[in-house]
C-alpha cells in the first residue's frame, strides 16, 4: 500500500475519532473508551478491505461486519457516516429519542449495520451464521467481527468459537479488541481470559497478532486471514482503551462516561493537532 | 379411536415435506432424532447443521443466518429454547426481527419422565411477552403441518410449541385450514365456552362430551396462535355464553388463560376458570398419569366448566 493512501486511512481515523467524542459528547451518554480502541480496526476494515457499496447497504454479494461489542457503536456509526452509508451530521443525534443511532447497534435502523448486537456474546455467534450461509451458498463475500477482550468472559464466545472452528468458516475473521480493561478495571483482575492465543490455538483457530494501532500491520494480518484456508482467524489486536484522547488513555472510567465541554474541547484540540501534522507530512 | 401421532412427529414430518425450499435451513442442539428434525437431515444433508448442545449460540447463529436470506428452523427442547435461549431469542432474533422459525419440543408436563428440569410450564409466558414474535402451540398432526407451513410463508420470528407425547388427530386433513392468528370453533355450544390449545384441545373436546350427558351444551375453541390471539373469536364467545373455561398444559400464570382473560378483562369481562398447572414444577411419571396428578384431564375441564356455570351472571 501507498505511503499516501496509508496517510490517507490514519487522516480518516482522526475524523472517525473526532465524531466518536462529538457523538458521545451530544449524548452525554455512551462508551468512548472502547470505542477510540477499536478505531484504527474499522478504519482499515471499511475504507481498505470490505467489499460493501454505501449506495446498496443490503447487496447480498457484500462484506459482512459485525460489532459483537455493540456498545462501541459510536465508533461503528462514525465509520459509516464517514464511508457513505448516511450523513455525517446524523451523528450527533446519537442516543436521542427522535434519532435513529440508538445507543446499541440495530440492524434495521442504520444503513451499514449487518447485525443488531448490544448483548455480548450474541454477536460473535450471529457473524458464524453468516459465514455459514456464505459457504452453504457458495458466496464468496467474508464477514467481519470485532469482540472485546472482556467479553470473552462470556461463555456463548466459546461456543461460537467451536462452531467456527467445527465448520472450517475460513471466510470468517475476528478481531479480538485487547485494550486489557473493562468497566471494573483490568480484565485479569475482574476475570482473566488468559492465555487467550493458546486458547484459540486449542479452539483450532487460526491466530494471528497484530498492533491495533498500526493501520499497516492491520491490514497485513487481514491480508493473511484471507490467504489461510480450512480455518477461521483471530487476529489479537493489541490496543489502547481510548486511544488518542489523552486522559482518556488506558483509564477504565473512560468505558462508558461522557466528556464534559472542557474535556470534549480539549480532545478535539489534541484530535485537530494529530490532523495538522499529519496534513503537512 | 383416531390415529395417534406427536405433534413433535408431525414437525419433522412438515420439515421434510416443505423443505425443497433452498432457503430453508434447519439447524438442531444434538437432539434431532427426539425434536425430529432428523427426518429434515436424511433429505436434505447440506442444509441440516447439528449445532451441538449449545442453544444459545444455536440460536445467534440463526440469526446470524436469517439476516442472510435463510428461513432457519431452530429445534431443541421448549426447556432449553425458550428457558436457557430466551435472551438470544430477544436481542438476536426478535429484536431485528429476523426469519428464524424455533421448534420447540418436549413442552409440558406430557414429557413425563424426564421430570420437571425438562417440562418447560413457563415458554408461552416467556415467549408472548416479546415484542415481533408469532407463538403457535398446534393441537394436532394436521394442525402441525399447516402451522409449520403458515411458519415458512410468515415473515418474521415464530415460535412453535410442540410436544413428544402422541396425541390423537383431531383434524381431517381435507377440509383443515390454518390461518395465523384465527382460532377455530371446533364444535358449537351456548352454556359455557372452553377455549384450549395444545394436547389439551383433545382433552376439552372430551369434556364436551361428559358435559353434554349432564345436559349442558359446550362450545370448544382451538386457540392454535396463541400471539396474536384471537381477540374475536373470544368476545364472541364471551358475549354468546358467558363463561369461559382455558385449558392448557403450561402454569396459569402467563399462558393462554392469562392471554384470554387479558381479551376479556380489556373488551367484555366475563367469569373465568383457568384449568392448567396451578403454579408448580412439574416430576417425573407416565405422562397420563402426570396429567391427572396436575388436573390436566377431560374430567378436569368438566369439573371447572360447571363451577363456571355456577359463576355466570346474566348480562
């Protein structure tokens, strides 16, 4: 890939990242934390590797993508906007009464969403379905997950990995969001899902890790999913829960808190400045 | 006396005969010899998948298939479907409103001895109460078929309620038509009506007849979609006779009795006895033993219908 295009995706994942606190902001309500860690993954997964067409939301040839860790909609919803699939300014009704971004995903209100997920666990399970009718109806679309590395703790998770596994949905890619934190703090702490590669080994996946912040090596590991027949993947992203918002950086109270006005201020600022450098490059 | 036949056997049966449809999927949690959705998998291999004992994930699975433009029937016991799967059933199923289609066998006590971990008393309650979802708890053979037909050609999420005892056929295949959300009058009366759906149809028809040797003439209503309900058909009844009796194999609470007297205390409140499983877990027995320790009987029926007779004010 291009040096311009990479600096092309990094630029979108500024924006993306900006409407993440706008939205969240508008709400005062929502999940900034996750959301900002899953960024760069869904950047590189809709402007680069899916195959989905802003104009056709429901094209049954499409890429399919699910967030099984539905409350980081805001993250979602922003990519979308930014993609095509309904305008930008809609963001800002997020979570309100009149507005069709409700606080979970719902596949039938928002033009991109391929699952309504919100509970976790459910997500991961409805992705293998989707995989499953791909290779029952011989398409060649793949689909797309993103779980958080605390919903893990989740026993459906196991479940639907062993189904993948069972039913070889190599068109299947999940990446495991792994910022370490959930809302009571550390993930090992709380519940450890650790040793999380070896399990996947033994669940007979296909693993693979990667930076969840570097768009490149994201697009890499997709790039190697792809090419890995007879098995699913999951691509352990390392990542940073509220990355790129300064005080927002690894703190678990960031998980579903909004910023006040001087705090929604000053991430913009931060935002706006990594947009600078990034434009004079 | 008529054939007998489970409903459970008249699913698997309906599922091998309307599913040359490709976009018919059946998916099953280890128990496709017992929910018959076997009798699906011996036609049709590459579209049955067995998803182990694992309802939950079955169930997201579904919907994960649905959303692709199958219409998925997911089958394992009522127990386990409408119990252990309930919230994948609500957030993954009904919320966005997808095409699976949940067979659920095994409902009520009529399981027998596998005990009460097994008898699931409470799936109508659990099911009815979520928004977008079609319950149907057929009476018979015939009535399975044509539900499970109307279940492929409705768009949305249905629940079907089955059981593993053999029953007998009450329906003549020629004349038998299903419409969803239509109850059937299956045989006319003006003393007292007793509205029943399930195994306990049959079972109400009897009480008809041990009614009509002490004079007093019964109407018999087969409330086979029990969401949406028949809200007509009730008032009808209701205002020609008075008195209503329910009689189902499931707790009062929150079933079908609970279903008509929310029909009636809403449009024309009449008195109402419900016969059904008074609030208690089931326990292991015959199945037709089971249904008489819990007065699940024609007898039963009888009995209630002349306490309502007792009850009835004159409008």
């Amino acid at each position: 890939m291009k040096k311009a295009e990479i600096k092309d995706l990094k630029k979108y994942a500024v924006k993306i990242r900006k409407h993440i606190i706008d939205e969240v902001y508008s709400a005062a309500s929502g999940h900034p934390g996750g959301s900002l860690s899953c960024t760069d993954i869904l950047t590189a997964l809709y402007f680069t590797e899916m195959r989905v067409d802003p104009k056709r939301p429901v094209w049954e040839d499409r890429d399919r993508f699910v967030l099984s860790k539905g409350h980081c909609s805001p993250a979602l919803y922003a990519v979308l906007a930014e993609r095509g699939f309904f305008p930008k300014e809609d963001l800002l009704t997020f979570r309100k009464a009149d507005s069709y971004l409700e606080g979970h995903p719902s596949m039938k209100n928002v033009p991109g969403v391929d699952m309504s997920t919100g509970s976790l666990g459910q997500g991961i399970s409805a992705a293998v379905g989707m995989a499953m009718a791909g290779k029952l109806d011989k398409k060649d679309y793949r689909v797309y997950a993103i779980v958080g590395d605390g919903e893990l703790q989740e026993g459906e998770v196991w479940e639907a990995f062993m189904a993948a596994a069972h039913y070889k949905l190599d068109n299947l890619t999940v990446f495991l969001d792994y910022n370490g934190l959930q809302i009571d703090g550390n993930i090992c702490d709380v519940m450890s899902p650790e040793p999380v590669a070896d399990k996947f080994s033994a669940f007979c996946w296909n693993v693979l890790k990667t930076d969840g912040h570097n768009i490149e090596k994201i697009i890499e590991s997709i790039g190697q999913a792809k090419d890995f027949k007879g098995r699913p993947t999951i691509i352990i992203a390392k990542t940073i829960k509220g990355k790129g918002v300064s005080y927002m950086e690894n703190q678990a109270g960031w998980h579903g808190s909004a910023p006040n006005k001087e705090q929604r201020d000053q991430a913009m600022a931060e935002l706006d400045k990594v947009l600078a450098e990034l434009e004079v490059e | 006396m008529a054939d007998k036949i489970a409903t459970r056997e008249a699913y698997g049966n309906a599922l091998a005969e309307y599913g040359s449809d490709t976009k018919i999927v059946v998916f099953d949690a280890d128990l496709s010899k017992s929910t018959k959705t076997d009798n699906f998998r011996k036609k049709y291999p590459e579209r049955f998948f067995n998803m182990g004992i694992a309802e939950g994930n079955m169930m997201a699975t579904a919907a994960g298939m649905a959303s692709c433009g199958k219409i998925v029937f997911a089958s394992t016991f009522a127990m386990f479907a409408a119990g252990r799967a309930f919230e994948q059933i609500r957030n993954s199923i009904c919320y966005p409103k997808l095409n699976v289609k949940i067979g659920a066998t095994h409902a009520g006590l009529s399981v027998g001895e596998d005990g009460a971990s097994h008898q699931a008393i409470e799936d109508i309650a659990i099911m009815r109460a979520i928004p977008n979802m079609t319950v149907i708890s057929p009476a018979d053979a015939v009535e399975t078929r044509y539900a499970v037909k109307a279940a492929i050609e409705h768009e949305g999420p249905v629940y079907l309620r089955l059981g593993r005892l053999s029953v007998p056929v009450i329906y003549d295949e020629s004349n038998y038509k299903y419409e969803l959300g239509k109850g059937i009058t299956l045989s006319d009366g003006n003393d007292v009506t007793i509205i029943s759906t399930g195994l306990m149809v049959h079972a109400a028809l009897e009480a008809k007849a041990l009614l009509r040797e002490e004079g007093i003439n019964a109407r018999v209503i087969d409330i086979h979609t029990i969401k949406p309900i028949d809200g007509d058909i009730i008032v009808k009844a209701a205002r020609e006779t008075g008195v209503i009796v329910t009689a189902e194999e499931h707790n009062v609470i929150g079933g079908l009795g609970s279903a008509v007297a929310e029909v009636l205390s809403e449009n024309y409140p009449v008195p109402l006895i419900r016969v059904g499983v008074k609030d208690k877990f089931g326990k292991s027995g015959k199945p037709d033993i089971l249904l008489q320790m819990y007065g699940l009987t024609a007898t039963d029926i009888a009995k209630e219908a002349k306490n309502a007779l007792k009850k009835k004010v004159e409008k």
